[in-house]
C-alpha cells in the first residue's frame, strides 16, 4: 500500500474500528500524523495548529491501531496499554510492527 492510499483510506475509515490494516498502512499513517504535525509546528512557530491537527486525526489513528492490532489477531482494547508507563507502549510497538496473522483470524470482515 502506497502513502497515499493509506491516508485515504485512514480518512474513508475514519471511525471504523473492525476489520484489519496492514503493516503498511498503520505505518504510513503514523509518518502522515508526524510529518503533518511537525509541519504545522514549524510554520506557525506555535503548537496551536500541530495540536488542532493531532486532535482532528486522533480517531483515525486510533481506528487504525485497533484494525493494526486485529491483524495480529490481538483486541483494539489493548491500546490501552498505552497508559501504562514505558513497558505499555513498548508491547504496543512490538505487536505493531509485527508481520500479520496468516489466514483468517476472528477479526475479519464478514461478507
């Protein structure tokens, strides 16, 4: 998957947190979200647009972590782990960057 269509299709899946996303498009989400906020950062001199552009794409990221985490046949819940000092968001980025679940896995879409 290419950047551009992970981003379009982070945005047409705003708020979707079933089904799975690659690899590829976790990642090249997470680049957009830090390039967009650094850019923002830079051209204003203040953290007032990189923080309105962190809120306006933090459900996108966090439908895309949720499906990410479903591709490893884990739960979307276990972003929670995130709060858990320093060891939470490290299980976090092992699984993230884990290769997906071979087959079908009980995340799947149902067609």
């Amino acid at each position: 998957m290419s950047f551009s269509e992970a981003i379009s299709t982070c945005f047409t899946k705003y708020a979707d947190f079933t089904g799975r996303a690659k690899r590829s498009e976790y990642w090249w989400f997470v680049l957009f979200m830090f390039i967009g906020s650094l850019l923002f950062h830079i051209a204003v001199r203040s953290g007032l647009l990189s923080g309105l552009f962190s809120l306006a794409t933090i459900i996108p990221y966090w439908a895309v972590g949720a499906r990410r985490l479903h591709d490893t046949d884990r739960s979307g819940w276990w972003q929670l782990l995130v709060l858990v000092p320093i060891i939470g968001w490290l299980f976090l980025l092992i699984w993230k960057v884990q290769d997906s679940d071979a087959g079908t896995n009980r995340f799947d879409s149902i067609a």
